[in-house]
C-alpha cells in the first residue's frame, strides 16, 4: 500500500505566514526583553507550535490567509506538499522556545533566537525562500527519501 500523500497547499499561503512573523519578530526585537516583547513572543510560539505540531493548517497566519487573502487572489500557479513548511514550523517553534527561555534567563539567547527566526521569515517573505523547508528537503535526500523528481516539494 503507498504511502498517502498530504493534501497539497498554496504556497501563497505560507509566505504570508513569513511576513507576519517577520514583522511580530521585528516587534519582539524592537521591544526588547519586557512583558510587551514577551507577550508577542507568546503568542508567535503558540502559531509555531499549532503549525508544527498539528499541521500547517491550523497555524493562524494561514487560517487568514485562506479566509481573507486567497478569496481575491487568482488560483495558485502550482501548489506544494505541506510537509517542508510544517517541518519550518518546528524549526521556528524551536527558536522561539529558545527566545522565551532567553527572554526569561539570558538576553543574548533572547536576541540571538529570535534574530535567527526573523532572518528566516524574512528570506521567506521577501525572497520566497524557506530555509526550514530546505533543510527538511536537504534532509530527505540524504536519507535516500526526496520527495519529487525536482526536490522542491512543489511536485509531490
């Protein structure tokens, strides 16, 4: 029996997710360590961890996307398999664990983690590439499992 595939995603979708975070994380810095930053920090986490750990579908940024983006948008040119940006969910919910623990216990960690998530969504937002997505395709290749002839994803 083949393995079942993942229902396929607008790539639009994520992207916006990326520039949302880029511009929450630009906050969390600007703010710097305090409540405010700390509040937003939260909430970012908690948008990372729904993505990650329940699926790409149910992060925030792409629930907007999907019921008020998407509507006035033309249909997607290709769509792409939700595993890359699910995995780059994981990764940035790793960074701003790191960031909350910095913001609580060290504020070089704090400003390094969520400096690194920013670079991330920023590449995604502004240049349409995902760095977390990379890295889990990268990943499957080495483990002799990509994902489609073209190993971006985009063909799976």
């Amino acid at each position: 029996m083949p393995p079942v595939q993942p229902t396929p995603i607008d790539p639009r979708g994520p992207r916006f997710g990326a520039a949302v975070t880029s511009v929450v994380l630009a906050l969390v810095l600007i703010l710097g360590p305090g409540v405010p930053a700390l509040v937003l920090l939260v909430i970012q986490t908690v948008a990372f961890a729904l993505g990650s750990l329940i699926g790409i579908g149910a992060q925030p940024y792409g629930i907007v996307f999907r019921r008020l983006v998407r509507p006035r948008l033309g249909a997607p040119r290709d769509l792409e398999d939700p595993r890359p940006p699910r995995f780059a969910q994981t990764v940035g919910l790793v960074f701003a664990l790191a960031g909350l623990v910095g913001l609580i216990w060290a504020p070089v960690l704090f400003y390094v983690a969520v400096g690194f998530a920013l670079v991330a969504a920023l590449l995604n937002a502004m240049f349409d590439f995902c760095l977390g997505c990379e890295v889990y395709l990268l990943s499957r290749r080495v483990a002799g499992h990509p994902l489609g002839s073209s190993g971006s994803g985009a063909d799976a």
